[in-house]
C-alpha cells in the first residue's frame, strides 16, 4: 500500500496500534506502535495487552502522525510511489 491508511487514520485518532514487526521496521518504530510476530497468537496477545494498558502509547501515536505523516509529507511520496507502480506494468 506503500503507507498503510488505516493504521495512518488510527495513530491520528490517538489509538495505540498493534502492527507486525516488519511493518514497524519499515515505518522506522515509530511511537506508539506495538509490535507483534503475527504467526504467534502469545505475541498477538501480549502486544495487545502492551497496548490496552499503557496509556502513553495513544497520544504518543497521534503525535508521531501529525508530526510526520501530514498531507504535504505523504502526498508526494504516494505519488511516487503510484507512478513507479505505473511505469512497472
């Protein structure tokens, strides 16, 4: 997808976001993510717990998404990132 949406529109709302540890590496671990091995329901169940109960991780999202992940940032990289796709097939 290039940047995940829906993840962008929950980091914004302020929620504590549970993703797996590729994608927190490919996002640079931004605040406000937990990461998980999505093959491992133990490690599903403990990023979630991590998540509920930390009460930090929320806002923290919402501050790493309006710091970074604002239109004038994102706009230009999905375009890239839709023209490479274009050219490719």
């Amino acid at each position: 997808e290039g940047h995940p949406k829906a993840l962008t529109e929950a980091m914004a709302s302020g929620l504590p976001c549970v993703v797996s540890a590729q994608t927190c590496r490919d996002l640079g671990w931004p605040q406000g993510l937990v990461a998980c091995d999505p093959e491992r329901v133990a490690s599903i169940r403990e990023a979630l717990t991590r998540a509920l109960t930390y009460p930090a991780l929320g806002p923290a999202a919402r501050v790493h998404a309006e710091a970074h992940w604002d239109l004038k940032t994102l706009m230009p990289r999905e375009l890239r990132i839709l023209e490479a796709a274009a050219r490719n097939s």
